[in-house]
C-alpha cells in the first residue's frame, strides 16, 4: 500500500519543482526583461518600438534589454495586472482602465497620469468608420449607420476600450448634433436642452447597438469578424486599426469613412511601480516610455497610424494621412473617464439597460 | 469521451436479422459522408491549405520563429509534466475505485468527472480566485517570490485540472469489470501489494492506459481555455501553441497561425492512428483474457 503515498507526494514534488523552476527563471536573468500589457490594437507599433528601444538602450547602456508584449483587450488587460501578471509597464486604451489598477491594488500611485506630459499619452487616436470597397452602404456620417440594413461591427465595451471610445464618439456625436455648441453641457439655464439631447443620444445608441451582430473582446477581433469574416457593412474602429486594414489587408478592398464628429482618445501609458522595483527594472521601464516621446517614437508612432503628440518629430508623410476632423473630449463632455465609466459601462450603466431591453 | 473506453468491449454482433432496403442504407452511409465530409474532413484539409497558402520555404519559416518555438517548448513541457501527473492519479484512483469499497467512493468518482462538466473558463478563473493575487493563497505566493497565475505553473495546473478524467475514466470500468480474482490470487501465493499491481494489475490494463494517456496528452497539448485564462498571454513566455494560434491569426499572420495550427492537425491525426492502434490490440488483448478465462472455467468449479 505505500504506492498510495507516494503518489500524492510525486504530484506535490512536481508541482513545487515547477513553481521553484519559474522562480528560479525570473532571478538568473542578466540582460534585462520587461513586460509591456498593452492593448489589441497596438502589436504593430510595439513589435517595432521595441526592437528600436533595445537598440537604444544597448547603444546608450551596454545592457541588452527584451521587451515581452501581452495584448488584449483593454479591460481584460487590466484585470489580468489587477490578479497578478507581473508588468513593469502598461499601456493601455483609456486612462480608466489604468485607474482601476491602481484602485484595486497598490501597484501604482492613484496620481499616475500626471507623471508624463500630455496626459501620460504620448500618442493619440480618434475613431473612424471602416467600410467594404466602393462603400456599398454609402455611409459618409454617424447618422448613414442607423439607415435600414446596415449592420454594425464593434467590440464589446465591457472588455475593450476601443469599444468604450466608439460608444462615446457616436453618444457625443448625438449631443453636438442636438446643441451644436457643447458648452450648452455646462450652462445650467439649458438644462432642458441638454436633457432632451441626452434622451436623443440614448435612442441613438440604443438602435446602434441593436444592429451589431458581434460583440468581440478585444478591437482586433473585431477587424479580424468584420475584415476576414466579411460580418458587417460597417467597423467602428480606431483610427490606426481601421488604415492598418485598408492598407494591409488585401488594398483596395476596404475603405476608411471618417465621420464630421469624434472622440479624442488618448491611450496612456505608465510604468507600474510596485513590478518594476520588484524586477529592478524601475530605472529602464521609465526610460522605455519616455522613449516613446523621442522623435525616433514619435515617428514610429506616426508611421503606425498613431497621431503624434510632437507632429514636428514625424515624417510629412505620415501625417498628412491623418484627416482633419472635429475632436470631443471625454473630460468636456462626459466628465472625465471616472463619471463616463460609471454612468454607462459599470453594471446597471446606460449600457447594460440598452442591450438587456434590445436583446 | 466517458464512454470511449467501452470501445474495444462491445464485440461485432451479427446482423443478419435486420436489413434495410439498399436504397435507405445507400442514403444513410451518403448522408454520414457528407456530414463527416463538410464537418471533420474540410476544415483539417483547410488548416494545411491555409498554412501552405505561402508556399512551403514560409511554412517552415514559421518555426523558425523563436516566440513560435517557444510555444513549442511550452506545449511539450506543460503536457511532459500534466500527463504523468494525470497518470499516476488516474491508476491510483482506479486502482482504489476499483479494487477496493470504502466510505464516499462514489462521490470520489462523481469528482473525477468534474472537469468534464465545468466549463473550461470557470476552471481557469477559479486558479485566478485561488492562486492569484487577490486569492486565498495570493499574499503568501507573493511574500515567497512565487508566482502560478500567469506564468508556467498556473498552466500546468489548469492543464492537469482540465485532463484529470481521462486515465482514470478509461481504467475504471476496465478495472471493476476484471474484478479482484487475480489480486486475491497473487496475494494467496505471497505476493506482496506493489508486486501484485506491478505484475497482475498494471498488465491487464496497460492498453486502457495507453488510451486514456493519448487522449489525455491530444488534451493537455490542445487545451486552449482553461490555459487562456491563466496565461496572461505573454508571446514568448506563457503562449501555449494553441494561444499562439489565436495571437498570430490575431496579427493577420495567417500562414504562422495555421503552420502552428497544422502541428496541432498533425498531433490530432497521430493520436487517431495511435488509438486505432490501440483499440485493435486492447481488442485482441481482450479476447484473449476471454478465451484463458473459459478454458479454466471449468478446472476453476472442479477445485473445491
């Protein structure tokens, strides 16, 4: 009967070598490791800002550096950091999703976004319509997407931030049809307007998201359901996922739509401190984003469809693909991202009751 | 899957009592053709066109990806460790299920056959709750430097949870159905408890084993939920093969997705030869124990 013990034993001496194995792993290494938790859009631009980075840390310190990528969607990612994966920075779609790690544990200090400049953004994007070649749907503006037949592919804004800025770009959309002037927001006589506009906004939404046959996970699964499993007349995408398509993805068969109104998204980034001392890698995280606001970032940046904060370091070429358009803020129109969350994506939020009476 | 181990009893009947006219059997063997045809057949042919769509030098190219090859690595050594693990338990449960009765012996079954029934992302998550940095054991991990979730160990773990079944659901109803004669007879002439299971028990089961082994390691190296929850998904690191499908199909790298998907095919492919295998000797196995089992029947009666 002593086979009975040894069992349980061999699985447990297993199971600890295993764990002692990956520990192990993590001290040894001499040339330096960091994680970056991204978002799904971004595996282009960090496939080469990383291979750029490494060369200018070697150059600059001696020290071989890899940076490993985790991508996902925004949300997803951040509540994989919140239960433990072990990134030295974060970069993600929106500054709440950031916020929430630093809500939920004491990684990062809440004030984080005020320690880069532009908001801890050192790119932004906007969001844009992808459409089938020839634009059989003839969708030129936000309106054209509620026109009979046409079918709607976006993320799910629970789990993607892509998502969550397509949901505000077509809510702000609503607002500065029905006011045209969205200082109305703040001025307390018009507080009858601004109610009947919100009304006019829910309804929008509301049709808008009764048409998406698809909810992905993440913004690229969304491009991968609309572009390869040809789903939809219409993507809401960002901006730099919607030209990576066109441009990438068989040219000439998509086209890019950019609507009269959106959003000004602003995906951030910051080094998460409490992995980073734990790794001693606080020192090169820190250079690794501001890297990301060097000219040489700048205009990888650009060169992936991101809009640079310092335009002068990007080539003319690049930006002159950026259309002209007219950009809402989330803080001027929802009250920054903590009001917006709460209002719409958090349980029982304006969301939840829309796709819970469509459905 | 439970029932796959029941394969190699149910022996050829003969059916000659029953005939249906040709035209109704000629429909019925097209229309199982067409379904496996348009369900099984089609999509592995399209996992080798996808993946030969760039011509063979970019199919091999895709191994030659150090993050591609790192999934390889990790897929082998998740399943080099779930799979001997699963092994030693499913022969210890079955041995202790089917030998021996003892207080919640069913219960023990019913717990074997959990991770059939619970979702694999359920499974995944509830490593997170447990081993994660917000879960029970989170703060003592944390506080030894130790990390599960995200990382090997916590794939191992929810490898091993989401394969647990498949040894011991093929051994037991093997084992109850031999019965405890010959233990008792190896036993009687003096042998002690590891030989009697070493040369009476282990044999008798070795092909159900090697069944449940195979199905157990197609599983552990296809797993793709339980895994995706608890991976973290950091390409190079903690990307199984079947998440660095997902990545790579992910990245419009379509002809990488499906060259690593295809070694998944080909695993697929092997493990239905090698259960075939199998099932043909556990057949002949089987029916030589019958016929040994007749002949000494009779001298078996006589002795007392």
């Amino acid at each position: 009967m002593k086979i009975r013990i040894l069992v349980p034993a061999a699985v447990l001496a297993l199971i600890v070598g295993a764990i002692a194995m990956s520990g192990a792993a993590r001290t040894a290494s001499e040339p330096i490791e960091l994680l970056n938790v991204s978002y799904d859009p971004t595996r282009e631009l960090y496939r080469d800002v990383n291979e750029a980075f490494a060369a200018h840390w070697l150059a600059k310190t001696g020290q071989a550096v890899t940076v490993h990528q985790s991508h996902g969607g925004a949300g997803k990612q951040a509540r994989a950091v919140i239960d433990g994966l072990q990134a030295d920075v974060v970069t993600l779609a929106l500054a709440y999703d950031i916020d929430a790690i630093a809500k939920h544990t004491s990684n990062l200090p809440t004030d984080w976004q005020k320690r880069l400049p532009h908001n801890s953004s050192p790119y932004t994007s906007t969001i844009v319509f992808l459409v089938r070649k020839g634009n059989p749907k003839h969708i030129r503006d936000w309106d054209d997407l509620l026109r009979p037949g046409v079918a709607i592919v976006t993320p799910n804004p629970k789990t993607s931030g892509g998502a969550r800025w397509n949901y505000l770009a077509a809510w702000g959309y609503v607002l500065r049809r029905e006011l045209g002037d969205l200082s109305e927001l703040h001025d307390p006589a018009a507080a009858a307007e601004v109610a009947a506009a919100e009304a006019a906004a829910l309804t929008f939404v509301s049709d808008l998201y009764a048409r998406v046959p698809v909810f992905d996970s993440g913004a690229r699964g969304s491009t991968n359901t609309f572009v390869r499993n040809g789903i939809g007349d219409v993507l809401l995408a960002w901006e730099n996922e919607a030209f990576l398509a066109a441009a990438e993805l068989g040219a000439g068969e998509f086209e890019v739509v950019v609507p009269s109104v959106s959003i000004l998204a602003e995906p951030p980034v910051t080094v998460v401190d409490h992995w980073a001392r734990e790794h001693g890698t606080l020192e090169v995280a820190q250079a690794y984003l501001e890297f990301l606001y060097s000219p040489q970032g700048q205009r990888l940046a650009a060169r992936h469809y991101y809009r640079p904060v310092s335009p002068e370091h990007a080539d003319a070429t690049d930006l002159a693909r950026f259309p002209a358009l007219d950009l809402i803020t989330v803080d001027d129109v929802f009250g920054g991202w903590q009001q917006a969350q709460r209002v719409h994506f958090d349980d029982g939020g304006v969301f939840d009751r829309i796709t819970a009476g469509g459905r | 899957m439970a029932g796959a181990g029941g394969g190699h009893r149910a022996a050829p009947r003969p059916r000659s009592g029953m005939s249906e006219p040709a035209p109704v059997r000629r429909l019925l063997i097209a229309a199982t053709l067409v379904v496996a045809g348009c369900v099984l057949v089609l999509p592995l042919a399209s996992v080798f066109a996808e993946a030969l769509r760039g011509g063979l030098g970019a199919y091999l190219a895709s191994f030659r990806d150090p993050e591609a090859l790192a999934a390889i690595r990790l897929t082998l050594l998740v399943a080099a460790i779930a799979v001997p693990v699963n092994v030693l338990f499913g022969l210890s449960a079955a041995w202790a299920i089917a030998k021996f009765s003892f207080p919640g012996k069913r219960l023990l079954i019913t717990l074997i056959d959990l991770p059939y029934a619970v979702s694999p992302v359920v499974s995944g998550l509830v490593y997170i709750m447990i081993y994660g940095a917000n879960g029970v054991f989170g703060p003592w991990l944390a506080a030894h430097d130790l990390q599960v979730i995200f990382a090997v160990p916590g794939i191992v773990l929810a490898t091993i949870f989401v394969t647990f079944p498949f040894v011991a659901r093929e051994l037991i109803p093997l084992m109850e159905e031999q019965g405890t004669e010959q233990e008792q007879a190896a036993m009687t002439l003096g042998a002690s408890g590891w030989q009697t299971f070493r040369r009476v028990t282990l044999p008798n089961v070795r092909w159900a084993l090697l069944y449940g082994v195979i199905l157990c390691n197609a599983r552990a190296m296809g797993e793709f939920g339980a895994v995706s929850v608890v991976s973290g998904h950091i390409r190079g690191k903690t990307a199984t093969m079947p998440l660095q499908v997902e990545i790579l199909y992910n990245e419009y790298n379509h002809v990488a997705a499906f060259a690593v998907a295809s070694l998944l095919a080909m695993l697929a492919l092997v493990t239905l030869v090698a259960k075939a295998v199998v099932e043909r000797r556990a057949g002949a196995a089987a029916a030589q124990i019958t016929t040994t089992e007749v002949e000494t029947e009779p001298q078996r009666r006589e002795a007392p």
